[in-house]
C-alpha cells in the first residue's frame, strides 16, 4: 500500500507504512558483510504492507535479483494486509517474532529502539551512513539513544503551488510567486482588492510545520519537552491572525466545516496551496484543464521531509543477510526504479546527479519534481513525538490565537504546556 503523508507522520498506533524495490542493482559499495558477521546465506524475512497484487511483480523483482546476487540466501516475503497492520507490527515485536526486514516509519521505530528491538546500523554496518543523505539518517536517530535505527529508503517535502490564472486574474505575477510569509500576505491583499474579497490566495491556518518553516525549534535536543514558545513563534501567529482580521483568509478556515485548503485549490476557488513534488499529475486526473496552469515555487524558509525507512532487527538469526538485504533494497539503483514508478524521491547520495530528479522535461510537473528535489537537502522532519493528540491542541490553540480569543503568547504557552503534559503521558 503505497502511502506518503503529507502534513506529519502519524503516530506509532496509525502506521503509515509501504514498501517495494527491483532489481538488478549492484553491490553496495560499502558491503554490509564487512560489519554484519557471517555470510549473506541463510532465510531472512522482509515484511511490506498489502503490496499484493498490485506490487507483487516488483516486489518480487527485487527479491529475485538478490538471490541471484547472493545464490546461498532465500528471502520469505510476508505482506501484510492494510488493516490492522500497526497492531500486527507491535504484536510482533512483543512476541520477538519482529521480521528480519521491516518497513517502519521514524514515529514507529522510536519506541522499537528505544525497547532494543532495533539494529543499530553504525554498528552493524560500518558504510552506511555514508551512502544516505543526512536528513534520511537524521531521521532514525533519536534523542537519547546513541546510532541510527534504520535505513532512508525513500524521501518527499512539500513545495508552493499557485493558480497562474488566478493571479494573473487578480494582479498578480505569477513569474514572480511569493517567496516567504510576508509577500504571501502583501499579494493576498492584492488578490483580495482585484477581487472584491471572492478569491483567496491565504487560505489555510498555520500548524506546526509553518513554525519549522520559520525556524523555530519545535524541542529540546533530549527530545524531553516542546520548546516553541518562543516570540519567533509568536510573530507567525501575529502575522497570520493579523491576515485574518483584515479578511485574507477565508471566514470559516477556523471552523470544522471548513472544505479545506487542497480542495478547493483543486476545485480553482483559492490561489495557493503546498503539496509533494509529483501533485500536478494527481492534479491532472482530479482537474484537467487545471493543471497546466499550475506553477510551483520552492516551500517557504524551511521546508517539510517525510521519511520511511527499513530497520532490521536487533534480534534476527542472520544479522549478514538482513542487512545487505535492506541495502540491496535501499541502493540508489533500487531507490530510482522506485521513483520512476511511484511519487518519491530516494535518499542516497549517489541520486543527486541523476538527471530523472535533477533535470525538469520542460513540463510544470517537471519543474515542480526539480524544485522538491533540489529542497531535500535543507528540509527537516516534525519531531517523531509530535502524534495525532499533540497536532490537535497546537490547532486548537493556533486557532484560538488567530480568531482573537487568545493572544499569540498565550497560545503558544498553552500548546506548549498541553502538549508536554500529553508527551509525558
């Protein structure tokens, strides 16, 4: 089940898992052998998420190419269905019956580290992290533990999307998008007085990630507490609720009924929205005739990383074989014949230079990929502690803030200390 999100990662009791590889790749340069005692021979299992039937083929290319490469190993695919698959990875790993190979998310691998249920692959395999971007390694490190639990296997961020016939519509240029938070509101107030307040270009609520993009510190480095309460934080929620007042964003943005940003960007009623780097072709089966008058821009200040990854387990029977089976799947070979299937990026180095990512068609779609691309080495993932429940009191608060029923201090006061007291819990 291929699945990326697009806002946070969800927490650990709502995976959002997926996985697949092809292969004919080559060795990984850096052979997991060299760490990993013991040869690359023996059964090793490698666990996906109801990839059949769509993924079966694909799957089983990879899996295929691996025995080939390595004749003595054989490789037990268990694929799970959808349903129920975050209680059937957690009573796994309670019975110690954790797959050799799973894919898990950063949010889902944290608690498994933090138990020991996860290899450390600084330890276990000395050339990885030096195959990886760093963001996709930062990803599997956690405050308080020493390594790194798992392998980036495949990346996303967010970049701008505006509606260039909107904005030329209105008076805007959109050669010349908005390029952070206060040109943003500067052309929302454009668009607004060309069209008498019936367009919006702002036409979402700040969250968490809108404070990342500003450079806040979401928490502290023991990954104890939140931190953003900080006047940066404050002046974000300023901005926007002051943008609220003067009538830029839609009345009911704040309200459970509202239809959402992505909607009605894709129904043409707003001007802006952000999303993956591969939207414009969703867009086109959504919206025909809108999308090629789509434009994209780079996300704001900083932008948004999704990671997955495959982690190995701290207690399989053939430590060699699980781990050069997570690199043959994770090797840029295997990582790009992903991509030019599904809407991801990959997260090894030696994908830079590929001109797939790297290089636009000349289509928006195409400079909308390279502009995601080019982003990924600057962008940063929410903390893995930020769930479903902390989300939830940051909007809550945000909104109260921005509708006037709090200051912008005593918001981001109050999300902070309801959200230490739920990460505690």
């Amino acid at each position: 089940m291929m699945r990326f999100p697009l806002t946070a990662l969800t927490t650990a009791a709502v995976l959002m898992l997926a996985g697949c590889g092809l292969g004919d790749a080559e060795t990984p340069a850096n052979s997991p052998a060299a760490s990993a005692s013991g040869g690359i021979t023996g059964k090793v299992s490698l666990q996906t998420w109801s990839l059949k039937p769509k993924f079966t083929d694909y799957v089983q290319g990879v899996i295929d190419a691996f025995e080939k490469k390595y004749p003595g190993a054989e490789v037990e695919w268990l694929d799970q269905p959808g349903e129920g698959y975050s209680d059937k990875v957690l009573s796994q790993a309670a019975g110690g019956v954790l797959p050799d190979v799973t894919n898990v998310p950063p949010d889902f691998a944290l608690p498994l580290a933090r138990q020991g249920m996860l290899a450390d692959i600084t330890k276990t395999d000395a050339g990885a992290t030096a195959d990886y971007v760093e963001g996709g390694l930062a990803a599997y490190r956690f405050a308080g533990l020493d390594g790194v639990f798992g392998y980036p296997w495949y990346l996303n961020t967010d970049v701008n999307y505006w509606n260039s016939e909107l904005m030329e519509k209105y008076g805007l240029d959109p050669a010349k998008p908005p390029a952070n938070l206060d040109e943003l509101i500067a052309q929302a107030r454009t668009m607004k007085e060309k069209s008498g307040g019936k367009v919006f270009l702002m036409s979402r609520k700040p969250e968490l990630g809108d404070l990342i993009n500003a450079g806040v510190k979401l928490m502290s480095d023991d990954g104890q507490s939140f931190t953003f309460n900080t006047p940066e934080a404050v002046a974000v929620l300023d901005r926007y609720r002051a943008a609220f007042k003067e009538g830029l964003l839609p009345k009911d943005v704040l309200t459970d009924d509202y239809a959402g940003n992505a909607k009605l960007f894709t129904q043409g009623k707003v001007a802006w929205t952000t999303a993956g780097g591969n939207f414009i072709a969703s867009l086109a089966v959504d919206n025909p005739s809108m999308a090629p008058k789509v434009v994209s821009s780079k996300a704001f200040g900083i932008p948004p990383l999704y990671v997955q990854g495959l982690s190995v387990s701290a207690k399989t029977k053939n430590l060699a074989a699980a781990t050069a089976l997570a690199r043959w799947v994770t090797s840029p070979e295997n990582q790009a014949a992903f991509a030019h299937l599904t809407a991801i990026f990959p997260s090894t180095k030696a994908s830079a230079t590929d001109p797939f990512f790297s290089k636009s068609d000349g289509s928006n779609g195409g400079d909308a990929k390279v502009t995601a691309f080019s982003s990924l080495p600057e962008a940063k993932m929410l903390p893995v502690a930020v769930g479903d429940s902390i989300n939830k009191v940051v909007r809550q608060q945000f909104a109260l803030a921005i509708s006037g029923g709090a200051t912008s201090r005593q918001a981001v006061d109050a999300a902070v200390a309801k959200a230490n007291q739920l990460l505690q819990q």
